[in-house]
C-alpha cells in the first residue's frame, strides 16, 4: 500500500498547478480582477494575516459583484467564497475529484503547514497528463 500511495502523492504533485496567486482579504475587488485577468487565472486565494481563509474565481466576481451590486472597490472579502475547501498534499485523487464533485467546485487548493503550495483543477482531473 505505501508504493501506492507515493504513486498517488507524485500524481497529485505532477497534476496540480504550483503558481497560484494569493492576496489580501483587505484587497479592492477590482485590483483582484486585473490581476487575475493579466496573470490569465481563474482563481486567487485569499489570506489573512498570511493564512489561506477563501478563494475567488472570475465566477465568483462576476456574478457575486453583479448579483449583489458591491462597489467595484468592495474588499474581495466580501466576494470570496469562504471557509476554504482544500486537500493536503497527500490526499489521493480520487478524494479529491469526490470532494469537488459533492461540493461542485472545480479548482481546490492544495494547502500544507498553513501555506498554499498549489491548485487541483477539475480538468487536471479529468484527464490526467
């Protein structure tokens, strides 16, 4: 079972995207959107005081911003979808793809010792490279 299982973790390190962008919770939510939209990302993660406690997608912007009619200044706080679901790096995928698919979310951070050290992507999933 161990060999199985390092097999699992080397997977889930070789599928997971390792630059994810992180900022602030105090952070205006139209500063995140430029970020994302220059860094060509779907996701940020949100910290306080250095800890990962949501994320926010482009769905979660524009639909959130929309829907709610917040200022285009409003601290991405406010925007975030919180608490954070996350899996540890050696979590196995198939916990993985269950957890997204029950919480139908389709990017889930990958987190160790309080850090974010990368994103699963519903698609990474899928089909595997």
């Amino acid at each position: 079972m161990n060999a199985t299982r390092s097999t699992i973790e080397l997977w889930i390190r070789q599928v997971m995207d390792n630059s994810v962008l992180s900022v602030n919770s105090t952070v205006p939510a139209y500063e995140v959107a430029k970020l994302m939209e220059e860094s060509k990302t779907g996701a940020v993660i949100v910290l306080e005081n250095h800890i990962p406690v949501g994320i926010v997608t482009n769905k979660d912007l524009s639909v959130k911003i929309i829907a709610h009619s917040y200022p285009v200044d409003t601290p991405i706080r406010r925007v975030m979808s919180s608490p954070l679901i996350s899996i540890s790096p050696e979590t196995d995928m198939k916990t993985a793809s269950e957890l997204m698919a029950s919480r139908k979310i389709r990017k889930l951070p990958v987190i160790e010792n309080d850090q974010v050290v990368g994103m699963i992507i519903a698609s990474n999933i899928a089909e595997p490279n």
